[in-house]
C-alpha cells in the first residue's frame, strides 16, 4: 500500500450549497476547521477519518450530461439506501434529479451542480 484515501473532491461553482446537499443526503457533518470560507468545504471528520468529501470552487465548470459521452461523468458516486423509493423522494426533494439509467439495485440520479450519483439497495 502506498497511502490511505484522504478525501474526495469535487469541482463545483458554489461549494457551499453543494456541500449542503450532500450534508443532507449522506448525514454527515460540516466541518468548518477544514473547510476555507466559499471556496473549499469539507464534510466529515479530520483527516484520517472517513469518510470525507469537499467541495472546491471550479466558476467554469462544464457538468457532466449524463449519458453524453461528449461530456461524461468523470467519477460517481454510490450510496446505499435501505428503502428506494422513500430516499428518492427525499434526494429529489433536496435538488436532485432523475437521470436515465437503473438496474437491478441502482437508480442514477444529478446532484444540483449535475454530478450523477446513485442510489443502491440490495
């Protein structure tokens, strides 16, 4: 092994709302001691400590166009969820958005800056 995995970051134009999404739909903490004002925020705890996503600011970002490989996804996330339905209606409700695409077990989903993700049961 070469190193542990310190956090996940992702480009967005507003790190702070997507931050918030994501606080909600993942229940977990801000952690203002790491994060810098707009421009960088973390979720999670201190380094070392998992799982931990951040947000930096990117003003020109071009969102993925899920499923157009002309501007593909880049990385997803996947988050498990006991009920479907009811975690949709509660990511939906939080700014998400239905992409096309599901399997046995996953549904695709934007976050607001158009990230896909999904949900997954077993």
């Amino acid at each position: 092994m070469v190193g542990q995995l310190r956090t996940v970051v992702i480009d967005c134009p507003d790190p702070r709302d997507l931050a918030g999404f994501y606080a909600e739909l993942l229940g977990l903490p801000l952690n203002e001691e790491q994060s810098d004002g707009n421009d960088w925020v973390v979720l999670g705890g201190p380094p070392g400590q998992q799982p931990r996503l951040a947000f930096q600011r990117a003003p020109d970002l071009r969102p993925p166009a899920w499923p157009d490989p002309e501007r593909p996804q880049q990385f997803h996330l996947d988050v498990t969820v006991e009920d479907i339905e009811t975690a949709e209606q509660a990511a939906l409700k939080l700014g998400a958005r239905r992409l096309p695409g599901e399997g046995e077990g996953f549904r695709v989903y934007a976050d607001p800056a158009g990230h896909p993700f999904c949900l997954c049961w077993d």
